[in-house]
C-alpha cells in the first residue's frame, strides 16, 4: 500500500498534475513491484502566501510524500527516489533541484483499509521486495 501527497503551488500542480501522476505512478510501479491498478495520488495546491521555499528553489518547487507499509528494503526504497527524480525531470520538465521526498513507512496494523486492519487483507502483492 502507498498513499501519496504531492504539495506545490496551485498555478503549477494544476499545469502538471497529470503528467507528474504518470511520472510518479511509474517509479512506484517500477521499483515496489506495485500493481498499475493501485494508485493513490492526492494533490495539494497552495497559494503562494502559503508555500514558502527556501530560493535556491524555483516555482516549481514540489513535495512528495509517500506513506506506505513497512517492508520495502533500502534499495528498494532508494530505486523509487532515483526513479521519481528521473521520471519527473524527463516527463515533466522539473529538475531534481525542484523536488523534495519523504517516504514514511508504518506497520500494515496501523492501516484501515475496506473495512479492515491492513494486516487482515490480501494484497495481491509482495511489500517485501
């Protein structure tokens, strides 16, 4: 399971939101093994009042925070880094510079999900890869 957060400002997100969701989507689904079928993108706009960012930045400045189950070897987890870096500068023209990533693992107990604890579901899919 992964849920994922992408923060910048409104003006650029809504410019790049479907092309920065196939980047993402891709990486994940390149380096956890994930199904195409599970994505979960969130969005979220500010206003420039509202998202400051230090000036070796740009505009384009975007946040991605990825919360997903524990798991995922370091390798694993570094291959997805690389590959959002790479995937974003490629498909969507923002330079690694411009982009910040947070991966947060937590137990599958700490998940509700359809009705259940996360460690009471079928996933379909390995999260120890």
């Amino acid at each position: 399971m992964a849920q994922i957060k992408i923060f910048g400002l409104d003006n650029v997100l809504s410019t790049h939101a479907a092309a920065l969701s196939e980047a993402i989507h891709a990486a994940v689904i390149e380096a956890l093994a994930y199904p195409p079928e599970k994505k979960f993108h969130r969005f979220i706009g500010l206003q420039d009042w509202a998202f400051i960012y230090p000036d070796d930045r740009s505009c384009n400045y975007t946040i991605i925070e990825i919360a997903m189950f524990e798991g995922r070897s370091v390798d694993s987890k570094k291959t997805l880094v690389r590959l959002l870096f790479e995937n974003i500068q490629a498909q969507v023209g923002i330079e690694p510079q411009d982009v910040e990533i947070t991966i947060t693992e937590t137990p599958r107990h700490n998940w509700g999900i359809r009705g259940k604890c996360g460690d009471e579901l079928a996933l379909g899919y390995s999260v120890e890869i």
